[in-house]
C-alpha cells in the first residue's frame, strides 16, 4: 500500500510541475527542483518560478 501512495504523490507533482511549468515558462526540471526545496505551496512555487523565468530572460 505504501509504494501506491508514493506512486500518487508523485503523479500529483509531475502534474503540479506541468503545470507550473507552462503557467510560468520554466522548464520542467526547475519546476521539479521548485516543488523539491518548497513543497507544494502553489503561491510560493508560482512567485519562485516568476522570479527563475525574469532572471533567465535577463541573462538571455
């Protein structure tokens, strides 16, 4: 039982992390790494993945 709910956690991060990704226009692996050091607050991932995507076209 416990490998399913790991299985469902992580299927509901991968889409939590599509979804970041094509809101804000980071990659898949930074909005990975986002959820990875912030959980899955999506205010914070959002304001964090803003931030990445300014800071990317900057330096671009």
């Amino acid at each position: 039982m416990g490998d399913e709910g790991d299985g469902a956690r992580m299927s509901e991060r991968d889409r939590l992390a599509s979804q970041l990704a094509t809101e804000t226009g980071i990659t898949m692996d930074q909005a990975r790494g986002l959820i990875g050091m912030l959980g899955t607050d999506r205010n914070s991932l959002l304001r964090e993945a803003r931030i990445i995507f300014r800071q990317g076209h900057r330096q671009g």
